[in-house]
C-alpha cells in the first residue's frame, strides 16, 4: 500500500484516484500518521457490507422460549413501618 502526505495527495489527486480504481489503496498521512485511505468504490462496497449493523445482528437472533430464560426471583416486599 502506497502511503504519501496530505499536501502531495492534494496535489495528485487524480492519480491518487487512479490507482485505488486500480486496485492499489493510498494512505495518506497527515503530520506523519495514518489519516485516510483511499480505496476503490467497489473495495470500499465490500467492505461495507462484510460487516452487519447491530441492528441486523440484533434482527437474527432467534426467538427465545420463555423456559429458555433463568428463573426469576420473587421481588422483595418492603414493609411500612420497619424503617424509619
């Protein structure tokens, strides 16, 4: 993976484009750390969807039986008059 400067991705964009359309990912570093990579639409689709929301996860768990569950303990009655 390619990895160049913010200041140097401005200045080549295109080719910055280019070469992700290709199949090759930039990085591009700001101050020398990593802080974007450009990929593909079609590689950044992939890697969109490899991954379920929460919600979807959530969505696929099957119905639970009632007997599935831990027994509940009764609640505790408070009674008037024991604390003051």
């Amino acid at each position: 993976m390619k990895e160049i400067q913010l200041r140097e991705a401005k200045a080549t964009l295109s080719a910055v484009v280019e070469a992700a359309q290709n199949g090759e990912p930039t990085t591009i570093t700001k101050r020398g750390r990593p802080a974007a990579v450009v990929v593909s639409h079609a590689e950044w689709t992939k890697l969109k969807t490899r991954a379920p929301s929460f919600a979807d996860l959530l969505l696929a768990v099957p119905p639970l039986d009632p007997k599935d569950l831990p027994a509940r303990r009764p609640a505790r009655v408070v009674r008037k008059g024991r604390f003051k």
